[in-house]
C-alpha cells in the first residue's frame, strides 16, 4: 500500500482495496511454493538459483527520484521507529549516491548523469542477460513520460539510453508491447490521449554468431519486414495512440539482430540513430497507407491518432483540414465528424 494513501477511505491504494487485490491474486495462483525477498545490487547479482525467468521493472532514467521522495516518510517513520529498528533509522536521511537514475543535481551534469545510468543499467542487464535462459524470453518494462512521447517520440534520451544499455548488455529486442499500468482517471492522464503508460520489451540474447550490417542494408531489412510486422500489431488490437510505441519491437527487432550496424565512417551506429531511422520508416509506410483514403478520411485518422474519441475545440480541426488542403465543412458534409457545440467541439464519429 502507498504510504500516501488514507487507509480508512474508498479510493484505489488503500487498506482494504490492498488486502482484496492481494487475496485474489492468491486465490488463482496456478502452483504453490516458496519465496524469497532479497535485497541486493542489481549488477552484482549473480542468481545463484538458476534456471530463472526474468521479469523486471527497473529505474525509468530520470523519470522519479524515489531517494527524494522517500525522505517525506523517512523523516517521520525515524521519529517514531528509530526505537524499535535502529539499524534501518540509523541515517538522517535515505541513501541517494547509487541511485540508478539521471540525475543531474547528484552527478554534477547532464552528461555524468547518463553515464552513470548507463554503466548501472549495463551491469545489471548484463547480470540478467547471463542468468536467462536460452528458450526463454526476458521482459523489462519501461514507462513513457507524457513529455517523452508528446515532445520527442521514440527518441527521447530516457528511452534510446535505456535501449543503449540493452543493446550493450548483449540482448536483442523480439517484441515491444504497450501496457495499461496506471488509472485513467490519474492526474497525468486527465484531458491526455494516454491509452497506455508502459512499454515491455521482450528481450532474448543475441545470437553469438550474429552479423555486421551496413546503414543501408539495416533500412532495406527495416522497409521489407516492418509492413507485416505493423499489421500483425494493428490485428492484435493495437490503436494508433500507441502505435508508436508498438512498431519499436519489431524495428528494434532487426537492429539488434546484428552484432553491429556501422554508418558510412565505419562507426556503430547507435541506438538513438536507429529509433530516427525506424519512425522514418514507420511514418512512410503509415503516409503510404493513408495515401489510400480520401482526403477527409485522411483527417479523421490523423485526429484519432492525436486525441481519440476526445472532445476539442473547431481550431484543432481547422488546422489538420488546412494541412490536408479540404474546407472543415465537407468533413462535416462527409459524416466524419460531429459538431456538438456550435462548431466549437467536435469529435470523430463512432
């Protein structure tokens, strides 16, 4: 349960929602056994009991200093229970130096920061990477910030870096997945198109014998594998909110199917590079689908993968009719959209 939570309420996060959520869970459990809790230096971990599956949720680059926050509680609960567990209080304050995050403020620089997340990152992907077996997949989970999709895509520096160290650590990519992790009703996700906050990355180790492309060779294997694979995801139910998110696993997919892919100077390219050349790729194959529909239809695609089903003002419209060169009247003309409040709110129709 959270800390910040009122035990005695009705909302998510609370005593008695907590204890139901954990009853039933154990209620379906298909097996029964022993486990254990351990604490433990990711990168150090040698997982002595093996074999292992590996399923983890690890630190989203700079995305919460937990450190930070857990000071609120810390500062308290000594006050309290220094008595009663001196070891665990035995601190001002919570440890912060290893941290696994980027933060600038500890580091000195923005710089300092990402190497140290990705050396961190590295040495605990490549701990796991020797621990996985070799029939079974290795799922790690990362989470979008709102600013990381909204502003950067798929190359935000979060997401390339943490992809960086898995590249680095020996694995491939086999599939990128978007999972609903957090209420739509949370405070981020109010007047947001945020289906989903959470990516997981299905990982395997990289083939010993794996090949070195070249630029050119890694975006002809992009342009003749990525249709297929984008329509298997639009067949599994995937909505073009996260899309974006999706066609990563495949893309992905083929630049860590080599040991390396070298640009024309002969140098590896690296992650950052390949997630640019993978939403070009992407986007001409989208441009090329879309170049199937009419122009209102056109929109109407273009409006749902920005907002949904959601409710705007007519200025949004106006500006992605002009772009497609069509008057907002024949999108009305057409039945594409509704004008719910005087041409001042207008959503796609169902």
């Amino acid at each position: 349960m959270g800390g910040e939570g009122n035990p005695f309420c009705m909302s998510s996060g609370t005593l008695g929602t907590s204890i139901e959520l954990v009853s039933s869970c154990i209620d379906t459990l298909p097996a029964c056994g022993y486990g254990s809790v351990s604490e433990i230096d990711a990168a150090n971990n040698s997982f002595p009991m093996r074999p292992v599956i590996i399923s983890t949720d690890p630190p989203y680059y700079d995305n919460i200093c937990y450190a930070d926050l857990s000071d609120f509680f810390y500062v308290w609960m000594r006050s309290s229970l220094a008595g009663v567990w001196p070891d665990l209080f035995r601190r001002l304050v919570t440890p912060k130096d290893q941290e696994l995050i980027a933060t600038p403020y500890r580091h000195g620089s923005k710089p300092e920061a990402e190497a140290f997340f990705m050396r961190g990152m590295s040495g605990a992907l490549q701990a796991m990477r020797n621990a996985a077996t070799d029939g079974e997949p290795l799922a790690v989970y990362y989470a979008f910030k709102q600013s990381e999709v909204g502003e950067d895509g798929i190359t935000s520096a979060g997401w390339s870096s943490f992809l960086q160290a898995i590249v680095e650590a020996g694995l491939a990519v086999d599939g990128t997945w978007p999972v609903r992790t957090e209420l739509s009703n949370r405070l981020i996700g109010r007047e947001a198109n945020a289906l989903a906050s959470s990516v997981v990355l299905v990982c395997r180790k990289r083939d010993a014998e794996a090949t070195i492309a070249t630029r050119a060779e890694f975006i002809r294997a992009l342009k003749r594998e990525m249709p297929d694979a984008i329509d298997n995801i639009r067949k599994a139910g995937v909505g073009p909110v996260v899309m974006q998110q999706s066609v990563i696993g495949p893309g992905m997919g083929v630049f860590t199917r080599y040991a390396k892919v070298l640009e024309s100077d002969d140098s590896p390219m690296n992650v950052k590079t390949a997630l640019s050349l993978i939403n070009r790729v992407w986007e001409e194959i989208e441009n090329e689908l879309d170049a199937n529909f009419d122009p209102e239809t056109q929109v109407a695609l273009a409006w749902f993968a920005s907002y949904g089903y959601d409710v705007k003002k007519s200025g949004e419209l106006i500006s992605q009719a002009n772009a497609k060169n069509i008057p907002d009247r024949a999108l009305f003309d057409a039945r594409v959209f509704e004008n719910l409040h005087g041409n001042t709110a207008l959503t796609p129709r169902r």
